[in-house]
C-alpha cells in the first residue's frame, strides 16, 4: 500500500504499532508495518537500551517513539522533583488509597521491582528532555506527543535530526494549534480509544481532521483492530492507522496474563474514561477500582502527576497478586484499553495480528472495489 504516510516513514504499509513494549514494536515493524515505542514509563538507560535491542531486532526498519510531555504539569521543586511532588498529596488520598488495598487485603509490592514513580520524572518538560536525548541518538523515523502540542524545543531538534513530528489530537481546535506548531502527522484519535482520550468517535473526528491538515498526514486512531475497520479509516481520508489496544491481546505485550485474560473475556461496553490512573481522563477496563473511587469515601483524583504517584505503587501491588491469582487483586485488576476490546479472542504473537489486519484490509477494499 502506498500513502501519505508510508511515504514520509518509509514503510511497506500504513498501520503504526503503538505500544510499551519494545517486543511488540519490533514485531510490527518486522511484519511490514511501524513500530512506535512509548517512551514515558523507562529512565533514559532503559530508553536506550530498548532503542538499541528494537534496531538490533529489526535490522535497521523504520520504527518511532512516543512520548507525554503535557501542558498542564504540577510544578515542582526541579533539585528534588520526585519529593516535592509527593508532599503535595493530601493525606486523605493516600488514607484512601492505603484504606483500599487493606480492604481487597492486596499484599505489599514483591521485591526488587522497577520504581513505580519514574514516569512523573519522564513526562515533565525537563525529565522528557533526557528522553529526547536518547531519542534523537537513535535512528527513529518519527516521534510523537501524546498530551497536548509537542514544546517547541522538541519540535526544533526534530528539524534539525530530519525526523517527523506527530501528535494526537481531539477535536478540531487540537489539530488547528498542532500545525501551527509545526506538526507533520496528526493522529486523530476518537473516544473509542484506550488511554488518554477526548468524547468525539472516530468515524466523525478522522474526517474532520482530514479537512483540516491541508494535505498533512492524517492517522486514524481509536476502535481499529480489524482489517475492515483500517479499511473504513483509509475510506475516511486517514493516511493509515495508529492501533494501540489490539497489541494488549499479543503474547509479546508485557501486561500480566491476569488483565490479558480479563481482556478476552470483556465485551465493547466494559470500558470506561476515567482520570483515577493518571489524573486525565483515560479509557480503561471498569472494574471495582472505579466504583470504589465513584463511592461517597472517595476524595476525588489528583492532576497529573500527582495522582500516579498516589496509585502507581498500589497498581504494581495489584498486577503482581493478579498474576498470582489473589482473589481482590482480581477485581481490582484493570488496565488502559479501548472498546475494541470486545474483539478479542485469545492472545496471538503480534506479527500474526498485523499481517491479519493487512490481509483483512486489501480483502475488504478490493470488495468494496467491486461493488462499483
């Protein structure tokens, strides 16, 4: 397939691979299609040596990175961001939280796992720039924003390296700042969407974006995990297609089996926006955790990042019991993940899915070629 977007980032076909894990980029890219690795949740070590293992794996193939850098940030103290951010936590969130893993009686945190409060490091303007600088020492083909206009300082050094700008938009008045500041690819990303998403569906927003790029790049984002459903973002205008959910369901993915055997069980209607992870609304599998924070005890999330630091300790307690099988890490157990996640039948090797979708995607246009 040749489009706007296979042309800009040199690859064989438009459906972009976002994803955690360095695995499922690797796969993606290998099976003809682009990889693009979140970035936010490593140290700029770990960045570097997953950059370094992805171009090992796929033999020099164009891939990407992804990373949050927000607008809207609780300041803190730069020498001592980590402990100043965490004095300001009411003590009546962290009673709660506290409160709430003794009542599904969850176990503390196995030794010897990663700090759980790394991200909030990594996703302020001045710890992304340390990502950005792996970053631009790797070979990429594309680097995306995830929250809000990419700063203007990332967007120059991409100019400079001669490396693509994305980012991920809403709504229209999204998509008008983002090529005011530059912007090379939009991705128009609807409320089926897991993770961080706005409230317009993707059949509605993708067009309307597509009207506004001015012949830019348009990616469609949210509610493709299906051949057909790339197809009907290509008949929308898209340039492609930026799938994320549909790599929680592979065997190369890194979620715990627990939630990956939530996944398959779920149904469309199991998800829900919810600011109780990170403090903006994100698109989740509904579990007990978010009738418990909806009940009349609970204080009301934090803005990012404070309201990770706050839960991301109490989420690496769950994923470890759930794996273990406990019974209230069970019920609590849930992950970001779209509506797309009543799709989902069993857990499949990532290359198998995207050639899956590629097949599927010819078929469906050469039929839809021939009720002409």
């Amino acid at each position: 397939m040749k489009t706007a977007f296979t042309e800009l980032v040199g690859v064989e076909y438009p459906i972009v691979g976002f994803n955690r894990s360095p695995g499922v980029v690797a796969e993606v890219t290998k099976a003809g299609g682009f990889g693009v690795l979140a970035a936010s949740a490593f140290t700029p070590e770990e960045f570097d040596a997953q950059l370094t293992w992805i171009e090992e794996q796929t033999g020099g193939k164009p891939y990407g990175v992804d990373l949050l850098v927000p607008e809207k940030f609780a300041a803190g103290d730069p020498d001592n961001l980590i402990a100043s951010l965490r004095d300001q936590i009411p003590q009546g969130h962290l009673d709660f939280v506290a409160g709430l893993m003794k009542k599904y009686d969850i176990p503390a945190a196995p030794e010897g796992l990663p700090p759980h409060d790394e991200i909030a490091a990594s996703i302020n303007p001045s710890g992304a720039e340390a990502l950005l600088d792996v970053a631009f020492g790797h070979k990429i083909s594309l680097i995306a924003n995830a929250l809000g206009t990419p700063p203007a300082g990332l967007t120059a050094r991409a100019r400079k390296a001669g490396v693509p700008v994305a980012a991920l938009v809403g709504k229209a008045r999204h998509a008008r700042r983002q090529l005011e500041a530059g912007v090379d690819v939009l991705i128009a990303q609807g409320t089926e969407a897991g993770g961080h998403t706005g409230e317009i569906a993707t059949m509605v927003l993708t067009p309307e974006i597509v009207d506004i790029a001015g012949g830019k790049p348009v990616l469609a984002a949210g509610g493709i995990a299906s051949g057909g459903q790339m197809a009907a973002a290509l008949a929308l205008g898209a340039s492609g297609a930026w799938c994320g959910s549909v790599w929680l369901s592979t065997s190369e993915d890194v979620a715990v089996q627990a939630i990956k055997d939530k996944f398959v069980a779920a149904s469309s209607g199991d998800t829900l926006r919810s600011p109780t992870r990170t403090g903006k609304p994100a698109r989740q599998l509904k579990t007990v955790w978010h009738d418990e924070w909806a009940g009349p005890d609970s204080p009301g999330t934090l803005p990012l990042p404070l309201q990770p630091l706050l839960v991301n300790e109490a989420w690496q307690r769950i994923d470890a019991a759930a794996e273990n099988g406990h019974e209230g890490a069970l019920k609590l157990e849930s992950f970001f993940i779209g509506q797309v996640v009543g799709s989902f039948a069993a857990v499949r090797p990532a290359a198998e899915v995207t050639r899956q979708i590629i097949a599927d995607c010819e078929a469906a246009i050469r039929n839809l070629g021939g009720l002409l």
